[in-house]
C-alpha cells in the first residue's frame, strides 16, 4: 500500500529592507523640542507620513497640537516639510515615498509685517 506525505512548502520570511532618513529642525520646531535633527531608520520604500507618525509619536502632544498629528493629510498650517529641498506640496504631500539617505526639513513658516 502506497502512502502518500502531502508536500509541506516552507514559508520563507524575508526581512524588508531598511534605510536611514535625515530630519532636520528648523525655527519654532526646532525650539519646541529642543533638538536640531534626527535619523531615523524606515523600511524601504516608506512614505513620508510614517516618518512623520514615528516624530510625532516620540515628541507627543506639543508636536502633535502645533505640527502634525498623525492620520492628518498634511502638516498643520504655518508649517513646512521639505524632501531633499522639494516642498512636499510639489511632490505626493505626506504619501511621498522616501529613499535611502532623504534629507527632511521640518520647519515653521516666517511671518512678519
């Protein structure tokens, strides 16, 4: 009598890669939470508003009531964020995809009279 073993197929996890992003704090960030820049490590192929999230998230409520608070479409007003010295409203806004080494400046808008 044959017997037969059903083919186990083995799941192979492959881990994403990972990449490093520069961000940068400019004027009334920069003051709010007392830091000049950051670099942070995404998986590959991330969009800008999970790098957002993440800075969101370890500065907390400041930043989040006076920047961006995470699930929002854009940054608050009076505020900008650069990729690699484009404004994110030229690009994808916050659905922009970030490579390796971006640099991302986060920085309030000057305003005067």
């Amino acid at each position: 009598m044959k017997t037969e073993i059903p083919c186990v197929q083995s799941q192979i996890k492959v881990g994403k890669r990972k990449m490093k992003v520069k961000v940068q704090y400019l004027g009334f960030i920069k003051n709010l939470i007392s830091r000049k820049e950051d670099e942070f490590e995404l998986e590959d192929g991330a969009l800008l508003s999970e790098l957002l999230n993440k800075v969101a998230g370890i500065y907390g409520k400041p930043f989040q009531k006076e920047v961006y608070e995470p699930g929002l479409k854009d940054v608050k007003m009076g505020f900008v964020v650069t990729v690699n010295g484009v404004l994110i409203g030229q690009l994808k806004g916050v659905d922009t995809q970030l490579n390796n080494e971006d640099n991302v400046i986060l920085m309030s808008l000057m305003t005067g009279g």
